[in-house]
C-alpha cells in the first residue's frame, strides 16, 4: 500500500466516523425530543380550595397567616371568621401582617391595608379581596381562594 492510498484511507476512515457521529446524535436528539414530548407538561400549582383545621384552633381576635396559600385568616373577637387574600391589589405582591400596629402591609410600593383588607394608604387601587370561608361537613374550615365573596361577607360559628 502506498503512501497516498494510506492518506487516503484514513481520510475515508475520518469522514466515515464524522457521518455515523452526526447520525449518532440526531438519532439521540430525536429520541429525547420524541420521550420529551410524549411526557405531560404539568403545571403543580397550589390547590385554590384547602382545610385550615378547626374553628376552635383559632383564637378569637387572631390573624393567621397562611403565606404559602396567599391568605389571612382572620377571627374577630366575636368569633366571626372571614378570610382575605394576601396578594396586594396594586401589582400583586405578597402583603404582610404587623401585629405591631395590626395593619397589612405591602413591601413593593408601600400600601398599607386594615384588617378588613381596606386600602389606608399607598397606590393600591382597590382592597384586598375577600375570599370564600366555609365550614364542611366534618367542622373544618375550607377555605377557596378562587371564589371572592363580598367585603361584608361573615362565617358565624
Ligand atoms: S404591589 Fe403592593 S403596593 Fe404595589
């Protein structure tokens, strides 16, 4: 075998892995957008409707924040119960309960909000809404952040 012919074969051999090396890959890459595609894409969010446990578990006048579900809970010295959103009515922000001057506050643009959710101060345009608070058949409080009541909305116990 010559000089020439040896070149020649192992541009061959060369050009030969490069073509099996590109089916390779998008062999490959074919097959993880086929599986990709056959697998749902799920959302998990967080359910709108929840328990919150027992009336009792709530002492009257308390606020209870549920931050990761976006609600206050809230039980008036009567023993009343109503729930608002956390989620500030400006920009959607999550608002925060001070129990130091016992106001809703938004840290973004600063509005600040009464324990009935009413706008005090800041930009916010609307108060904070109020949300569904039922009792189930077991006792237990349900509350549905998807379902808005009105502002005078009450749960008695
Ligand atoms: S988002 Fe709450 S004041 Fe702007």
């Amino acid at each position: 075998m010559s000089k020439d012919n040896q070149k020649n074969v192992s541009r061959r051999d060369f050009i030969w892995k490069i073509g099996i090396g590109s089916v390779a890959v998008s062999i490959g890459g074919a097959s993880v957008l086929t599986v990709r595609y056959m697998k749902p894409n799920v959302l998990f969010e967080i359910p709108t409707r929840f328990r919150m446990g027992m009336p009792e578990d709530f002492s009257p006048g308390s606020v209870t924040t549920d931050s990761k579900r976006k609600v206050f809970i809230i039980r008036q010295k009567t023993g009343a119960f109503f729930a608002i959103s956390s989620v500030c009515s400006h920009l959607g922000c999550i608002t925060q309960y001070r129990s130091i001057d016992e106001k809703i506050s938004c840290p973004c643009h600063g509005s600040i909000f009464n324990l009935s959710g009413e706008v005090l101060s800041g930009p916010a345009p609307k108060p904070l809404q109020r949300v569904l608070i039922e009792i189930n058949d077991r006792g237990e409080l349900i509350v549905d952040t998807a379902i808005t009541v009105s502002d005078d909305y009450l749960l008695r116990v």
